[in-house]
C-alpha cells in the first residue's frame, strides 16, 4: 500500500509554482538549501526503505525522522567537532553532519542498521543507533530522556578539560547538542537535566550545552497540550529559548543559528524550540488512524518539512517542480539501490560476537597482585588515602557527589581530599543522582576518570538506569568505539548502630548485579578496599570499564574483629587485588563458608566459635560479586566437600542464588546451602535483627549443614 507521505509529496510538488521570493532564506543561500535538501530527502527516503525492508523480513526498524527533517538546519549551523547526541528522530541531522566530514557513507551505514548487518559501523548489528566516531555522534538508547544527563556531562566535561589542563576530544569552544522529543520533555530525567544545566549557570559554572526539543505535538499516542513546551521551558531563569517553526526550514536555520552562536559566545544553556510534525505513525507497527483523526493526519501532510523546503526552492528560483521530482525520485533509487545490496548482509553469528564488547580479561592467578605495606588503617582510612594516591598519580580523575567535598563525605571517607587535589577535581554537586552519573557519564566519555559518589545504595535505585542504561550499553552499542570509564562508590549493605531504616541500610544490590560488563568490588578490609579500587581505576582507564564499588558503611571505621581493642579489622593500605579473585581464610577441611561484605567479619567470628567446637572451616571472602570468582569459589568449595553461602542480601535476587547457580552449573558434588537476610525492607532499629543476617544464624547454619551431611 503507498504510503499518503509519499504520494502527497509527489502529487503537492508536481504543482509547485514560483511566488514571491521569500522576506528571508534565513540566511542561506540557494546553493545551502539544496546541501540541506538533500539531507532531508535521504532521511525520507530511508524511512521509507525501513519499512520496505521489514515487509520482506530483512529489516527490524522502523521508527523514522519523517516531519522532523527539519533538524537537518541544526546540523547545519553547528561543527562536525559539537559532540551530539541525538534523539532518534534525527536522520536528517546525521546525514547532513556526515556532509561535512569527507569519507562518510551515511546512507549505506543507517540501512546497515537497519538490518542488524555486523558490518554495520557503530553498533555491529547490535541495535539501530544514530552514532559515529568521525562525527561525534554519540550513540544513544531508545530510552527516552535518558542521555540528557550525559549531554550535561558531556558539555561540562569541555570547560572542565579546558579549565585542567587536559585533552579532550573536542576544542575548547565546543558546543553539545543534546536532541529530544516533546514527550521526552516530561520525563523526570529530562527535568532534572535541565534544573541541573540552569543550577550551573547560576553558579557561574560554564556549561555550553544547546538543548533542541523536536515537538510534533505527540509521544507514540499520547497528546501533548499545545503550548505546553513553551510554558514549561520558555521562561526559565537562566535557560535561553529560542522558537522556530521546525517545518520551514529558514526559519529552522535562522532560529538555530542563534542558538547555537549564543551557547558558543557565553558558554550557558539554551533551549531550541523545534515545532515539527510525525509523519507515517510512530513506527512501521502503528496504527495511527486508531487515536488520530483523518483531518488531524491531513494537517500534519501540509506542513511536510520536504514540501515546505520544495516550495522555498521554486520560491529561490534554484529548483522548479520537475527538478524537485526528479530530486526526489533519484534519492528513492540511491537509496533503494543500497537497501537492496545490504538486505543480505551478515549478521552477528554467536554469542561470542555479540558479547565481544563485554568481554573483560580478568588478572590470572596472583597476577597483578602486590601486597599492601604501611601502618594499619581503617577500611574508610584506607578508601581515603588510596584515592588521594589515585588524585595525585591521575590528573584526570575527579571526584565528586553529594557532601564529598568540603564536608569529606558523610563517613569522612573523602576528608581532605579537595584540599588535596582542588577545588576543580573534588567537588560537591546537587543532590540528584541522575545528575551526579550523567556528569560521570560526561566525564568518561570526554576521556577522564570520574569517581562519583552515591551516598547511600538506596539512593542509587532513584537513577539505576544511567548506569543500567547509559553507561553499561555505550560500549555494547558502539563496539568499544565510544566507552565511558568510572568507578562509582556506593556506600551500602546495613549494622550501621544507632542509624537505621532501610534508606541508609539498603541490602539490594540485584539491580547491579544483572547489568552485563559491569564490575561490581565489594571489600570487608581494609587492604582489600585499597587494593580493589586501585584496580577498578585501572580497569576503568585501560579498559574502559564501568565499575561499582559497594562499600559496608558498618565496618568504614571497625578496628577490632573478635575483642575490644585487638586491632583484628586494621590493615595496611596499599597493593591491588586482581578483579574477580576471592580471598581464603583458614585452610579447615570441614566446611567452607562464602561470604562477603559484613559477612566476613561475621562468618569470621562465628567460625572461631566452630572450631572451638572442633569443626575445622576455611571462609572464602568473594570481595567481587561480578565478574563472580567461580574458580576460587569451586577450589575451596571442593577442597571440603560442604559450602555454606552466608549471604547478608535478601534471600530473592540476592547474591547467593549466584553462588549456588555457579556451584550447580559447576556440577559440585558436595552438599551446599545458604543462610541470608529475609526479603524484607530494613525497619528501624532492634527491629532490623529480625531480618539481618547474624552470626548466630551463621553458625546454625554451619552445624545444620553438617549434621545432615552424617
């Protein structure tokens, strides 16, 4: 069935007649409007091509930029070196992006992704992406809003490289261009976003960041009051707004000029206001007539940004209706031509192609390893000084958060650390935390070290997708061509005395523990809390590796292990500890106890009780729970034959289920079980032991375990 975009395109332009020439082009000339013409037109044209190539079961996308190719004008005034991330409307702004960067086949490389080919450029076959290397498109999720917190990052990472020192994948004068729809707008991340952009103009802070909301009125179904965008963001205090009719394209142009020139010149936000329409549904499976009226539909063909840029050409005198055709007609064939060589392309054949941006080479055996020297310290002392070490040996690593700065942290694991290192590297942010990942994200991606802090796990839930959605898939989606390094500290698990609830003594850590690539440390000691994130940070800078670093606020200043005043939890700092290698305790050849966290000092104690009794255990500390050490954990689960998971988590989506799996999937003979915390919020005070882990259900356990192993 044709599709009306096409036909009333055909049919309108077949009548254009030359008018009056236009008040004003927007200042281009007819030579420009036909570079961006032609941007549009392939943009059309691809669109129309993705839904051919689903009809024959070759191609798997279908969500098109039709009624928006008038973003073509923002890439117009802007440079190939403005990193851009854009929203998934923006054919006409990648291909006219690739126009000015010799060497591109933009084209070739969108069909390539619509079809999942893994030849494709960016992504290999892994998603549909507007990305690009020699373009400085950063590729993004189909999650709405959510790279508006990277963007944020990204334009503060500019002036702050500048401001350091430091090189940086884009000039100085850079500007980011972060595209979005008008239902994104309303997303709680896109306004948190945006209150973090304008927070930092207030402050002085330079942030040239030109934010372009492409408004056709509607999100998938859903309408969106008229007038709405302009009332929510056309008089922010500290936000400039710029408006355009984003169907014509002078207009386009003229208003994006601006914009762009005014976040150039004063390094603040601004806010492009593109009014567009949807053209052809919202993808190819959308049956638009079932929410949309006919007359509504209609409307939204005679404002075509292809025809309105027609009729300025005949209006410029550069084109008349038969070159407009014959314009039209030759982009169809290209394009088709191109859709037809690559619907047969390779795809990604195996697991093993698919997974090759995930796959992380892990420390062998002892390799790496260095042994701590020094007094011994606390594990909030030893946090502390190492990440002095890493600010003194690593001019682009920042630390930054809620309170980390002139406080020193809520736990004073950071004390000192501005005074040390500047004002410019350690420094507090708002409290958002999908402002504090996307300025990590920003950061990673302009090719520093960011070290953000997240206060209390619980609080990490409020933005899990930035590191879920953001930071785990850039390197997935882009092959390893983009990555955005971090190690991102998280203060969690429960015991804290005499500070309870569930808000400051989270135990979920499931929503870490599923993300695919991510390297999750979690160290009880001291040695191991230096030597760990010494090797997150070098896991992040080296490979590009996104890392979590949960860290047990209860033993942040534990001295003693089993009497007052032993010294048993002080260590020396210093050395590094090989990511996804566990850490023995005792060589007992009764019963292995895995554990980790606040587990270890528990397990710990409540062993020495065991031996007492006369059962010889050794303890396994995982200290990683991704990549899980399963050839330490399988070494000492066979060396006794018994295991004993004891898990400070919940029982469901907690960290033994991972255990046991690796154990089963192993094919142990042995017996196994595991002992945990209940599936329960944390209450406040006493309370909280009814539903923690303790060491004398640890120790029940262990005696449970082996009485029915006799």
């Amino acid at each position: 069935m044709p599709e009306p975009a096409d036909v009333h395109f055909l049919e309108t332009a077949a009548t254009l007649v030359p008018s009056s020439p236009p008040a004003s082009a927007g200042g281009l000339s007819g030579e420009r409007c036909l570079e961006l013409f032609d941007a549009q037109l392939g943009s059309r044209h691809l669109d129309l091509a993705a839904r051919r190539l689903q009809a024959r079961g070759h191609g798997f996308y279908t969500i098109g930029s039709s009624g928006h190719e008038g973003n073509a004008a923002v890439a117009g005034v802007l440079r190939p070196d403005d990193p851009a991330l854009l929203h998934y409307r923006s054919g006409a702004f990648f291909l006219e992006r690739a126009r000015q960067v010799p060497g591109q086949d933009p084209l070739r490389d969108v069909l390539l992704g619509l079809v999942a080919a893994a030849e494709e450029p960016i992504a290999g076959g892994r998603h549909k992406v507007f990305g690009s290397r020699p373009l400085n498109v950063i590729p993004q999720t189909s999650t709405i809003a959510s790279h508006l917190p990277r963007a944020l990052g990204v334009a503060f990472a500019i002036e702050r490289a500048a401001r350091l020192g430091l090189e940086s994948p884009w000039p100085r004068d850079a500007v980011t261009v972060c595209s979005f729809g008008d239902a994104s707008a309303n997303h709680s991340t896109a306004t948190g976003a945006v209150n973090a952009a304008v927070n930092c103009g207030y402050q002085g802070l330079p942030l040239p960041l030109l934010l372009v909301c492409e408004d056709n009125g509607i999100g998938i179904s859903v309408r969106t009051p008229p007038g709405w965008i302009r009332a929510a963001y056309g008089s922010r205090p500290g936000l400039a707004y710029f408006h355009a009719d984003g169907c014509d394209l002078a207009d386009a142009h003229a208003a994006a000029a601006r914009a762009a020139g005014w976040v150039r010149e004063r390094r603040r936000p601004a806010f492009l206001h593109l009014r567009t329409v949807r053209l052809m549904g919202h993808a190819g499976s959308d049956v638009e007539s079932s929410y949309r009226t006919p007359a509504e539909m209609a409307s939204d063909l005679e404002r075509d940004p292809l025809l309105r840029t027609a009729r300025l050409l005949v209006d410029l005198g550069v084109a008349t209706a038969r070159d407009i055709a014959r314009l039209y007609e030759a982009k169809r064939a290209e394009v088709t031509a191109l859709a037809e060589e690559v619907a047969d392309a390779p795809r990604l054949a195996s697991a093993a192609q698919v997974m090759t941006p995930l796959r992380f080479r892990c420390t062998g055996p002892g390799g790496g390893a260095r042994a701590p020297e020094g007094e011994p310290v606390t594990l909030a002392q030893a946090v502390n000084r190492t990440l002095g070490d890493l600010l003194d040996e690593r001019p682009g690593m920042l630390v930054f958060g809620e309170d980390v700065a002139r406080k020193g942290g809520v736990y004073g694991v950071t004390r000192g650390l501005m005074r040390r290192a500047g004002a410019a590297r350690v420094f507090d942010t708002i409290l958002d935390e999908q402002s504090i990942l996307g300025l990590a994200l920003g950061f990673g991606t302009a090719g520093m070290l960011p070290v953000p802090e997240i206060q209390y796990l619980a609080y990490l839930h409020n933005a899990a997708d930035q590191i879920r959605g953001e930071a785990a898939t850039l390197p997935f989606f882009s092959s390893g061509r983009y990555r955005n390094p971090m190690v991102v500290r998280i203060a969690g698990y429960a015991y804290q005395k005499g500070f309870g609830g569930h808000f400051h003594n989270d135990n979920a850590v499931a929503a870490l523990r599923d993300i695919p690539g991510l390297v999750i440390a979690s160290p009880a000691r001291p040695d191991d809390a230096a030597g760990m994130l010494r090797a997150c940070a070098d896991a992040a800078e080296r490979e590009g590796r996104v890392c979590a670093m949960l860290e047990p606020i209860a033993l942040y200043h534990a001295r003693d292990l089993h009497e007052d005043g032993d010294g048993g939890w002080l260590a020396p700092a210093g050395g590094t500890v090989p990511i996804g290698r566990a850490r023995t305790y005792g060589d007992g050849g009764d019963l292995t106890v895995v554990t980790f966290a606040n587990g270890l000092r528990m397990s710990l104690r409540a062993v020495r009780r065991l031996e007492a009794a006369g059962v010889r255990c050794r303890v396994l500390d995982l200290r990683w729970l991704a990549p899980l050490p399963v050839e330490d954990l399988l070494r000492e689960a066979r060396a006794t034959g018994a295991v004993l998971v004891a898990d400070e988590t919940r029982r469901t989506g907690g960290v033994s289920e991972g255990v046991l799996t690796a154990l089963a999937d192993a094919g142990f003979p042995g017996r196994a079980a595991r002992v945990t915390s209940e599936d329960s919020f944390i209450p406040l005070g006493d309370a909280a032991h009814h539903v923690l882990l303790s060491e004398a259900a640890i120790e029940d356990a262990a005696r449970r375990l082996l009485t029915s192993r006799r």
